[in-house]
C-alpha cells in the first residue's frame, strides 16, 4: 500500500502549514480541558465529558471508567535515541493494526501518550513502527508488520500486533521512529521487561521498557509514554 505521509526527511513538507496549526489547535483544546480536570499529566484520572451518567452502589464501576491518564514529573526526561538497526523500510503503509490473518505469534496491543517535556499532548505525531515476526525474521521485501499512524488529540496512539521473535545478538524489541509535526525524528526502539536477553543487549535501555500485563485471553497489554523535545 502507498503512503502519501511517512517521509521523515524532510517532515515539513509532508505535513502543511494548515494541519499543523490545526494540530496545535487540538492540542490546546487538549490543555483547555485540563481545568476541568481533563488532561495528560499528574496521573489524574480522567473524567467523563457530556452529560455525567448517575450511578447507584450497584452499578458496575466499569459501565463509566475511562482510562487514566499517564504520570508526568516536571520536566520529563527526554526518551532516549537508540540506533535504527538495518531493517527499515520507509513508506509504510498507515494502519494501526499490524496484525493478519493466520499470523503466528501471542497478540499485543502496545498503547501510550507522546508528550513534551512539559507533559503537552502532542497531536498529530508521527509514530512509525517495525519489528520482527514470531519467528524473529523481518519482511525486508514487503511491509509485513511495518506501519505508521498518528497521534489523536490527547496525543494517545495505540499498536495491535504480535511479539517479536527473538534473533541473534539481540533481546526482544519493537522499532519506532517518532516525529512532532515540523521537529527533528526521534529513532528509538521499546523493550520487554524480564527478558534473559536484556543485559547482554548492547542497545537495551532500562528507559525503554515498556510496561507488560497479561491478558486473561492469553494475549498480552503494553504501555509506553514517548516524551519529545519540543
């Protein structure tokens, strides 16, 4: 499949003058929010926007629970660059779901912010990801497992695929590159925590590694919050 938006050199001229600003508008509508208790940041949980629904103790919690927002320090640490490996392949497909038919592997779906060190959602960032295959082999003619999207308004983005497999001299990883609207491209990778392979890894960074739970249908929930320079 083409993709008219994933050239990271140069960004600028992928994304106009008239999306950016209206990213930026989103993003303050997103800061907006935030007095009414509403936003990214200080690990408060969000609240329900329209007309509030009443409940009795006998409701379940869950019929109105929204998931919390991500922790944020002042400032939060930059995410750490690492290298891109050999595997890229530029103009993938954008799509969320790596995932196919019939493919082998135990599902994960990895979710999470990319915010600024200020703890500002970033709207509208460029997050491109690549990895291996359960077998640990990468699709270098086609775009198997490969694809970009774009963060919402709250800077949220969310991957469905599978875990990687696992090859020679290196520990289990996912790829990304992450770009702001008009910044410079951050190329780092996420990891797993409790793998054998983590401290022999050269390229392993403890600040790389994704939060991991298990599923009670097998599969597996991963969290991770990309902090950009902005």
């Amino acid at each position: 499949m083409e993709n008219k938006h994933n050239e990271f050199e140069p960004m600028n001229k992928k994304i106009t003058r008239r999306r950016f600003l209206a990213a930026s508008v989103l993003a303050l509508s997103s800061a907006a929010l935030a007095a009414c208790g509403i936003h990214i940041g200080g690990g408060k949980t969000a609240q329900p926007t329209g007309n509030p629904t009443q409940t009795s103790p006998g409701d379940s919690p869950q019929s109105t629970a929204l998931e919390p927002t991500p922790a944020c320090g002042s400032p939060e640490e930059l995410t750490p660059a690492v290298t891109e490996g050999p595997y890229f392949t530029p103009n993938s497909p954008e799509r969320g779901v790596l995932l196919e038919q019939g493919m082998k592997g135990t599902k994960l779906i990895v979710s999470g912010y990319v915010v600024s060190t200020a703890c500002k959602p970033v709207a509208n960032a460029l997050l491109d990801f690549w990895q291996a295959n359960a077998d640990g082999e990468y699709d270098n003619k086609g775009f198997t497992l490969r694809g970009h999207q774009y963060t919402d308004a709250t800077g949220k983005f969310t991957l469905e695929t599978v875990v990687p497999g696992l090859y020679p001299g290196r520990t289990r990883h996912i790829h990304v590159k992450v770009q702001a609207p008009d910044r410079d491209v951050l190329t780092t990778q996420l990891f797993f925590p409790n793998e054998t392979g983590n401290a022999k890894d050269g390229i392993y960074k403890k600040a790389l590694l994704m939060d991991i739970k298990n599923n009670t249908d097998g599969s597996l929930s991963g969290s991770y919050q990309f902090v950009l320079k902005i």
